[in-house]
C-alpha cells in the first residue's frame, strides 16, 4: 500500500456535537424548535446544506425564507463553534503519526466544505498529517462520485490498486468501491443510524490502528 485515504467526521474526528450546537443556533433565528444530537448524527456525511435541510424540514413551524439566508447564517455559527467540542476517535493520531512515519502518503476526502474542513483538522493539529484534502466543494462531484477518489489518485500519482481507503458510511463504501479501491470500514461513525456491516465494505475493523498493522505486514512480504 502507498496511499491510504480517510473520510473526516464519523471515521477520524467525533463532530456532531459542535454541528448540533451550530444548526440549533441557527434554527433559534427563526424561533424554529432545537434538534437533538442523535438526530443531527443521522444527517452527517452529505455536506452541511443537506444537514441543515433535514434539520429544518424536522422541526417546521413555518415556510423557509431564502435558502442562501438560512446557509449563511448556519456557515457563520459553524464557523464559531468548527473545532470546539469535537474529539478524536481512539488512535487517530498515533496511527497517522505510524502510516507517516512508514512514508505511506494519507488524503482526507470529506463532503464538509473546505471552510469548515481546514481550521477543524488545524484545530485538532492533524492538517499536517495529510499530503492532500479534498473537502465537498473542493471538486465539482463530491462522494458517492468515484471521481474524487480518482482525483486523489491522479494528484499523488498512485494507483487503486495500492490504496485504502477507511470510512465510517455507506457513501464511503459505495465510493471507495466505484473507484476500485479497497475498503476498511470503522462501527463506530454515523452512517445514518445504519448497521455499517450492511454496506459490505472490504473489511470492518474495531479502529483506525489496525491500518498500519496491516500495511506493516504488507510491506513485509
């Protein structure tokens, strides 16, 4: 393996609280009821104006204003709120830290907006970690579209088949197998409240740390 790729929220980094806190501020505007976490979990992996979307259409009291007004305001409370509860999962850094240090290239592919992505990996101290990220509006085609993977692939100069790529959903599965790549997938993430084994990825593994293990062995033989 020479290349493995990661989704953000669900896979590396726990963020729904700090979501949560940023569409309830937005809906308050409105005197729109709050949503609670466990609900804005099932929304996470579509990018923040599908999120906001469900957030509003479950809690309706009365006809949405301009959309662009909404989003603008959510991306302000987002902006203040990106990167101050949220937590890593157990062994993100040290297993970044291990892949790194093996000279294996790392890529984040997330459907967050690059304005929320760069400061919330800054924040966690991870940005360095990756030789690219490329957020939901990095391209024009974000996951499930195998195309961004196959940006990815293109920019490092590697291949499908010497890549990873580990994700929590079953947008990442659909996508990782699209593009041809092998794909890890971690229990503990979003997946909109769904069983992530139902999505048959290539292999379910308890965390993150099992990646440099495996491309340990495979650089053994």
């Amino acid at each position: 393996m020479a290349l493995v790729m990661y989704d953000l929220d669900g896979t590396l980094l726990d963020t729904a609280g700090e979501i949560t806190d940023a569409v309830n501020r937005t809906l308050t505007l409105y005197d729109q009821p709050a949503v609670d976490e466990a609900q804005v979990r099932t929304w996470i992996g579509h990018g923040t104006a599908w999120l906001m979307k469900q957030a509003w259409h479950t809690t309706e009291r009365i006809p949405a204003p301009a959309w662009d007004e909404v989003m603008n305001h959510f991306t302000r409370h987002y902006i203040e709120t990106v990167g101050t509860t949220s937590q890593l999962y157990p062994f993100v850094r040290e297993t970044l830290h291990k892949v790194k240090k093996k000279g294996i290239k790392q890529a984040v592919i997330t459907n967050k907006e690059q304005q929320f992505t760069e400061p919330l990996l800054k924040q966690h101290g991870l940005a360095d970690f990756f030789n690219l990220i490329i957020s939901g509006d990095t391209l024009a085609v974000k996951k499930p579209n195998p195309q961004v993977i196959h940006y990815c692939l293109n920019t490092l100069r590697e291949s499908s088949d010497s890549s990873l790529f580990v994700g929590d959903s079953e947008i990442d599965v659909a996508t990782a197998k699209s593009a041809g790549v092998l794909c890890w997938a971690v229990p503990y993430g979003y997946n909109a409240g769904h069983d992530i084994r139902l999505a048959n990825p290539d292999r379910l593994i308890e965390d993150i740390r099992e990646v440099p293990d495996f491309l340990i062995k495979i650089m053994a033989i």
